[in-house]
C-alpha cells in the first residue's frame, strides 16, 4: 500500500479499522507449495513437539529471513512516510504547490483539486520505490506470483480511487475547517463514522472488483457450499450461498486467506481459490466459522462504537497538535492557518503520527476479536468435523507455511504490529482447547 493510500486511510480513519474485513489469515503477504486438489491432499500429521506450529527447516530459514525484511520495510516505510509529509511542509513545498494551484484556476473548488491531487501523486510516487521492493522480496519468497505489469496495474487503480475519493474527502475536510475554525475538530469527527460505514458497506462492490476476479462459490464448489450452509444453520447467521464468493487470488499469490466483507445488502464471505483447492473441506469449515464469528459476535458494530469515543480524543489531540506545528513553524514554513490547504497538512501529519502511536491499542482490539472468532470457529464445527482441535491445528499449519510467518515472532513486534494473534499462539491454544472434554460446554456453544 502506497503512502498516498496511508494518507486516504488516515484521513477516513480506516487505519484504525483492522477488523473491517478481518481475514482468516495473519497481516502478511503469501505463499508455498504448487496448489493439489484438496480432495486428493491429506491433512499433515500433526507436529511431534510441544508447539503446534512448526516448519520444515528450509522454510523455517526463510521465514526468519523474510519477517526480518518485512519489518524492516514497515518501520523505513512509516518513517519515510511521515519524513514526506515534513518535508512537504518544512521545505515549503506544500506552500509553493498551494501558490502555484491559485495562479493555475481561478475556482477555489479546482484549485483545491489540484493541491490534494498533486499532494497523493507526490507521496505516491515517494514511496513507490519502497512498495516496489516489497513486490519484489514476495516475488522471491513465492509468495507473490503477480507480474510486474499486473502489479503496477493495481497500483494505477489505487492512486486513481485515492485521486477520486482521497481528493474529495480532503476538500471536505479542509472546507469543515475552513468555514469552523474553533472547533472543526468536533464536526470532523460528526462526519468521520458515516464516511467510514459507507466505505465498508460499498467496498465490496465497487472497490474489491477493480482488483480480483470473483465468481459464486457454487459454480465451482457446489458440494463445498452444502457443507458451509451446515455450519450457516449452526450460527444463524444470515449468509446465503449467493453471499459465498470465490476469489481468484491464485492469478496473484500462493497466499491462503478467506474473510467476511460488508454490511448489510452487501455482506458476505470471500474464499480464495487457493484455499479453496490447497485446503480440505473440514479447514474451510473451520475457516467459515471463524469468519462467521465476527459477525454473530457483532465484532464490527462494537469495532465502530470505540472507535466513535476514541476518534473523539484523536482529533481534538490532533488538531491541537496541528495548531502548535502552525504557531511554531507557520512563519519558516508560510503557513497561516490550519485551514489554509498547506496547512490543513499539518493535520494530515498529526493524524499519521497519531495512528502509528495508536497501532498497539487498535490492534489489541483487533487480536482480541480474532481469538474470539477462533474459539466461535473452533465451537462452530464441534460435532461437524471428526475432531476441531485437529483441524483447527492443521489449518493454522497451513496458514503460517502458505505466509511463511516465523513461528517464534518476537513477543513486543506481536504486541505492536500484528492486527492477529501470531499463529504460534493461535496453533498453540486450539491444541489445546477443548471444552467439552469430561462434559464441559463451550463458551459461545451449549453443545
């Protein structure tokens, strides 16, 4: 994801999200073996030793290797990015790219658009380099089997959609802080949730098609479905199987993920072809009721309401700070206000600074709700598959080989950079949980 994208989702707050569309799989990105029929790939065996997630020695070396690289480039690419944004506004580019918009239209609405446009496609492109060796360290490692022409193709798309909607949201934002300058903060945050439940529920259908094919579960995996609609009595909830959509992720990766997606009319779940033909059917049971979990368990309405009390702190702290930077720097800088279009990026500066500083406490959140969905899923499909513990283990063994996550991540990156538990912790507990064991019950399941 490109930092223009960051700076978009900084702004609609979806940086705070992590559970918006929460995957099966953890927050990286893919890959292992050529894919099998599932029907014809036996469960592995399960690991001998006292964890339940292990690999192979030569992927074990490659994973090691590969998280190293992949936190190395998050932390130059947070860095980098918010180096950008100061530059932009200590090298008083921001305040020259503001002048030249005046002299170039006359309409304050179009000169606005050529600020905020110009302002995506700089740090776009200031960033590219760093996502391009991102591509092509996942190229490497298998992972991702997307072309360089594909690639750049997805990434034309992205700046495009932030071009469109990242532009319009900013001059509405920049105009709230224009026309109140006291208190801007408080209509911000009035008109952030609406922007953001709308993006969730029109994602699927208009965002999510730009880049992947999607087909009905049933055209291809009719049986597979019947079996998915078992666990869909169990839940109760309201997926039917023209909801259950296929994926053509293998175009791209090796990866396996599967998620839940929208709100209301456009609610559904996501199965990737790769999981699909890699996974047995008793594991996209599993996967399915995990998913299911973050519905019945309302994880994205109680998502959305503690974002509403903290999103309120964050921008009066933000606007706050932005003010400061402004007091401080306004002159070196010529910058006036806030409200002024250079200086409303002080703004966006404070609210990327605020989200990397709030990364652990939104995915806390976020870890909480997945090992909630793992134990619904583990319940879901107790009585429905020969034994949930097993499957549970073997799918998360599959998970972690397919990512190739290291299956001993360092404790403090865990707590502040993965939006899911580890999938050593993950392995680790449904190894270990089974509840009805001498007659116990489940925590979400009386069965």
């Amino acid at each position: 994801m490109t930092f223009a994208r960051r700076c978009l989702i900084a702004c609609c707050f979806l940086l705070l999200i992590p559970i918006v569309a929460p995957g099966f799989c953890a927050a990286q990105t893919a890959p292992s073996s050529p894919p099998q029929p599932a029907q014809a790939k036996p469960a592995p065996p399960q690991p001998k030793s006292e964890q339940a997630y292990n690999l192979p020695p030569d992927k074990l070396a490659q994973a090691i290797t590969l998280n190293k690289i992949r936190l190395a480039l998050e932390i130059v690419g947070t860095l980098w990015g918010l180096a950008v944004l100061w530059l932009l506004l200590a090298t008083r580019a921001a305040a020259g790219l503001a002048s030249w918009t005046e002299r170039a239209a006359s309409r304050r609405f179009l000169q606005g658009m050529l600020f905020y446009g110009a302002f995506f496609l700089i740090t776009t492109l200031a960033t590219l380099p760093l996502d391009a060796i991102g591509h092509t360290v996942s190229r490497h490692y298998g992972i991702s089997v997307q072309g360089w022409a594909s690639w750049f193709g997805d990434q034309g798309k992205g700046l495009g959609i932030t071009l469109v909607f990242g532009t319009l949201i900013l001059l509405l934002f920049n105009l709230i802080v224009r026309v109140s300058p006291r208190i801007y903060w408080v209509w911000l945050w009035l008109i952030s949730l609406p922007l953001i439940v709308f993006s969730v529920f029109i994602t699927p259908l208009v965002i999510d098609p730009l880049f992947n094919k999607f087909e009905p579960l049933t055209n291809t995996h009719a049986t597979l479905v019947n079996k998915l609609e078992t666990v869909v009595a169990r839940t109760g909830t309201n997926i039917p199987p023209e909801r259950m959509f296929l994926m053509k992720a293998s175009a791209k990766s090796n990866g396996l993920n599967a998620y839940v997606t929208g709100l209301g009319a456009t609610k559904r779940f996501v199965m990737w072809d790769t999981a699909t033909d890699r996974l047995p059917d008793d594991e996209v049971l599993f996967i399915f009721g995990h998913e299911s979990g973050h519905y019945v368990l309302n994880h994205i309405p109680k998502m959305l309401i503690g974002m509403t009390v903290a999103l309120f702190f964050v921008f009066w702290a933000c606007a706050a700070f932005a003010e400061g930077l402004v007091r401080r720097y306004g002159p070196r800088w010529r910058i006036d206000s806030v409200s002024s279009r250079a200086g409303f990026l002080t703004l966006i500066f404070a609210l990327s600074i605020a989200g990397f500083v709030l990364t652990p406490a939104s995915n806390t959140f976020s870890r909480h709700f997945e090992h909630q969905a793992d134990v619904y899923g583990q319940e879901a499909i107790h009585g429905l598959v020969a034994d949930p513990q097993k499957t549970a283990v073997s799918g998360f063994n599959h998970l972690g080989e397919a990512w190739l996550e290291d299956p001993n991540p360092n404790p403090l990156i865990e707590f502040w950079d993965y939006n899911h538990p580890s999938v050593k912790n993950r392995a680790n507990f449904a190894a270990h949980y089974d509840p009805w064991a001498n007659g116990g019950r489940g925590e979400f399941f009386g069965h």
